[in-house]
C-alpha cells in the first residue's frame, strides 16, 4: 500500500554537501507528438543508469506541474559526480536526441537548475510522512520541540554558538 508513514517529527543530519538538480521538459505544442515524446522517453534511462551505475544520483522524484511540464528533482552525492554523469555517453546521446527533435520548431523546451550545497547549509523537516527527498536516502532523527527548529539546523542561531543571545537591532 506504499511507503510507511513515520510518525512523529524528523530531520536529516546534514554532514554531508548535496547537489540539488532540477531538470525540466516542457511541451509547447501537443500535436507535434514526434517532437516531445523522444525526449519524455529519454528521462527513463538517463535515471536508470545515474542510480544504478553509482555515478552518483543517490535519488529522485519526478513531479508533473500542470498540463505541459515534468520536472525530475535530483540528489546528487556531489558535483564532480553530476559532471561526470553530465559528461557520460547516455547523457550525450540524450542531448543530441533533444536537439535533432526538437529543432525546426518549438515544440518542446527543456531546462535545468543546479544547486550545489555545502554540508551544514541545509535543513529538512518530515513530519507524519513517508521517507521522501533527502530522508529515502540519509537517516532520519528525531526532532524535539524545543529549541530546536530550522535556525538550529542551520547553525544560525547566536544562541547555541555562542550560549548567550545576540541583542536584536
């Protein structure tokens, strides 16, 4: 019945750098079918072989928004592992496909985002949910109540640097 649901409040240890990578195709025009579906089918395999092969995509999620777009949200062990992948044979041959099809018109666009971010500079929260993101792939811990919310997490709070409150301007 799919994934259990945990109870409770969770975060994950943020030790370790992640790469956030947004990837996105968008179909301009639906009757061109020979245009954008290469490129849907394209995505399957490129996944496939990032998480199988260990070239570093530790997970995903794929994500429909609104009629027209897909966006597969990415999570990368590391940059250097992103570039190798980005630079490897089944990437390529994805690329050039995009191109072929998608030249002589406008039939379909793609996009992406790369987030590169240092370990301690980011916070999950998951609360009476399946594992999803970060948590499917790094242990999840328990969060209390008290003092410890997102500033904590992040190590913004002056308090728990230092033990004394910065005064507020």
């Amino acid at each position: 019945m799919g994934e259990q649901i945990r109870s409770g409040r969770f975060s994950v240890r943020n030790d370790d750098e992640v790469v956030l990578f947004l990837v996105g195709i968008r179909v301009n025009r639906w009757r061109a079918v020979r245009k954008w579906l290469p490129v849907l089918r394209s995505l399957r395999p490129m996944l496939r072989e990032a998480v199988e092969d260990g070239h570093g995509l530790v997970t995903y999620r794929v994500q429909v928004h609104g009629p027209r777009e897909l966006v597969v949200v990415q999570y990368w062990r590391g940059v250097d592992e992103l570039m190798d992948f980005s630079d490897g044979a089944t990437h390529r041959a994805a690329w050039r496909d995009f191109y072929k099809h998608a030249s002589g018109g406008a039939a379909v666009g793609i996009w992406h985002e790369t987030y590169v971010v240092p370990a301690g500079r980011y916070e999950a929260i998951y609360g009476i949910v399946p594992p999803a993101g970060l948590a499917k792939v790094q242990a999840m811990v328990p969060v209390g109540r008290r003092n410890e919310g997102a500033r904590v997490r992040l190590d913004l709070d002056e308090t728990t640097r230092t033990g004394t409150a910065e005064p507020s301007a």
